[in-house]
C-alpha cells in the first residue's frame, strides 16, 4: 500500500488525542467516510505488544472496504501521533479529505509537522529525521539505511 503524505501531530495529553478523533471524524462524515478507533480495552490488548494510547483508521463503505489513513502514536512517543494518508490512483476525494483535515489539525496544533515518505511506501525512523521548518527531512547521514531507488530526493536534509 503506497503512503501519499503523513504528518506528525504533537497531541500529547488524552484531552488533545479525543480532540484529534472528533477532528477526524467530522472531516471524515463530511467525506463520506467513516473512522475506526480502538477502545481503552482494545488499546491495553494491543499494549501488551505494542504500547499506544491512540489507534484510528479512516475508512470508505460500511465494511471498510477502502482504507483512507491511519492515526496512531509509537511506542517510542506517546505524544507524537503519526497520520497517515494511503495513496490511490483516483484520488479527488480522499485529497479534498486530507486538505479539509489537515487544516483544522494545523490550526489546532501548529507544531505538526509534516514527514517525508520514501518510495511512497517508508517513514524513515525518528532517529533518521531532521526538522527542516515545519517539516522533518531524512538526514542524509541516515540515508544509506533505506532503499531509495531514485536517489536523493526533496526529503532529503541538507548535507553536513
């Protein structure tokens, strides 16, 4: 599944992750689209391989038949939510979804970031980012550890 954008979101208290679903889910009804999140019980199952506090999927039809982008945060950093958009070919609706969204979630958290998505598949690993403005870039030290087929390219940091 190819990833077309994904963005860190700085919602570090329960308040702003139950702030970030209702955001979510408002853009997604008015998308026609609908969102998944995973209950208090669903989240202690999960944590007992993964810690997360926050898990939230859209999706299109009433049997999640097209999946449209994912919130959750990692084990590593609980008050970072990383959001992610799928790529498609026909993407006019999920585009105007992700725009609408990503706009009320910038007005409420500033601080989001966007992150760099390689081969339209990988988001590096925190470790292997650098914050360029309001984006994170690849540093280029890390490079060599992901597989990028066309070379460098605006993901990637300057050169030390």
């Amino acid at each position: 599944m190819k990833t077309s954008a994904a963005y860190e979101v700085p919602a570090e208290s329960a308040e702003e992750r139950n702030q970030l679903l209702a955001i979510m889910q408002k853009h997604a009804a008015r998308a026609g689209f609908h969102v998944d999140s995973a209950t208090d019980e669903e989240i202690a199952l999960h944590n007992e391989v993964t810690p997360t506090s926050f898990r939230a999927a859209v999706w299109a039809g009433a049997n999640d038949e097209k999946f449209i982008a994912s919130a959750m945060n990692r084990p590593y950093d609980a008050g970072r939510i990383w959001l992610t958009f799928k790529g498609e070919k026909n993407m006019m609706q999920t585009n105007r979804f992700r725009e609408a969204l990503m706009q009320e979630v910038r007005a409420s958290w500033p601080q989001t970031k966007e992150l760099p998505v390689l081969n339209g598949e990988t988001i590096p690993l925190p470790a292997d980012l650098i914050v360029e403005g309001d984006r994170y870039v690849l540093d280029p030290a890390a490079a060599d550890r992901y597989n990028l087929a066309d070379g460098p390219s605006p993901d990637f940091g300057p050169s030390h």
